[in-house]
C-alpha cells in the first residue's frame, strides 16, 4: 500500500462523506437499525452519532486507518462499537446473528458486491432490515456515459470507487425486498449523486 492509500486517502474519503445531504441521509435512515447491528463498510464512523442508544455495532472495514478515525467518533458518542477488520465477502460471524445491517456508500467499493450481499443475507436473522445508501447508475442516459467513461479513472483516485453500479438491483438479485425505497441526485456533480437509499428485508 503507497502513501496516497494508506495517508491520503482516508483523510479525502473522511472530507468527501460528510456533505450536508449526506449527513441529512444519515440522520433520516440510520435510527431505523435497531438490536445488534452490523455495519458493512463502517469507514471513519461518520454513522455512528445517529444510532439509537442501547444498540450495539459490528463495524466491519478493511481499513485500519479509517477505523482510526472510527474509534474517536465511537468514544466521543459512546456507543458500543467493535472493530473488525475484515472483508466484506467473508463475514467471520454465525448464520442469523444480526437484527439489523448498515451499509452507506460502501457497495460501490466493495470487489464483489453480491458475494457481499450474500454474507449479509447470510448473518441477518429472520426478519432482519438493511438500511442503505449507495451512490450508483443514474437514470439519465448522458449522465451513465459521463459515469463510465469516467470509471476506469475514479477507481484509481476513489480507493475501488465505481460510479456506475446498480445497488437496487444488487439487493433484488441477493434476496431482499424493499420496504421503502428512494432515488435522486444528491448536490454535486450528477456523475457522482445519483443515490439509492431506503430499507430492505430478507425475503
């Protein structure tokens, strides 16, 4: 790992996911986890001050230096918080240990997202929730042109980033249904704003 992923990086991704209508996102959608709570690409925490107190969360992240940022946020919050660093398509947690699933701007970086997916379902007991919001393909065809001549570049620079994924279809295909569901551009540039966000359940 170079000094722009290990030094760089974390500190632009940390900047980048704390905009106004992101914080609004994740005001309106995080209480709605609730029990034992796994967070799939928990980052620099920015998740953390919206939980509900009593829960507990499992924040799953391969990054030791985002988790660094994490951790203060846990404390300064106090919520309880365990750190793993693992990947996102091999859970080292049982069948059905989870009520709820967290996963914000994170699928699109993810190598494999429905194996990812598949992990959640996995660990999710029966009538669990995922809450979720993901940046992806947008409806507008000049848009979806602008995201994939734009995407080989951005996964460089975006740590993995793709801007042209379909998170909706990905939690169709991976066995859940929508209890609610909205999408729109966030403010920004449309290439980059297109957002899914709701909640899903086990079907």
């Amino acid at each position: 790992m170079g000094f722009y992923e290990r030094y760089l990086l974390p500190r632009l991704l940390n900047l980048a996911m704390k905009s106004p209508d992101m914080r609004r996102l994740r005001q309106q959608l995080i209480p709605e986890a609730g029990g034992h709570i796994l967070e799939l690409g928990i980052g620099s925490g920015l998740n953390l001050p919206y939980y509900e107190r009593g829960v507990s969360v499992i924040g799953v992240d391969p990054s030791l230096e985002l988790q660094a940022y994490a951790r203060d946020v846990a404390e300064a919050n106090a919520v309880d918080v365990e750190f793993v660093a693992d990947s996102a398509e091999r859970l080292p947690f049982s069948d059905n240990s989870f009520d709820s699933a967290v996963i914000t701007w994170t699928l699109c970086t993810i190598p494999d997202p429905d194996l990812a997916i598949a992990e959640v379902r996995r660990v999710l007991r029966p009538g669990g929730r995922l809450i979720f919001a993901e940046h992806g393909r947008a409806p507008d065809l000049s848009v979806r042109r602008w995201q994939n001549r734009l995407n080989p570049m951005w996964k460089k620079v975006g740590g993995g980033c793709n801007l042209n994924r379909q998170p909706d279809e990905t939690l169709l295909s991976g066995g859940f249904n929508f209890t609610s569901l909205e999408t729109g551009y966030l403010r920004g540039p449309r290439w980059a704003t297109y957002t899914y966000r709701g909640i899903a359940e086990l079907a």
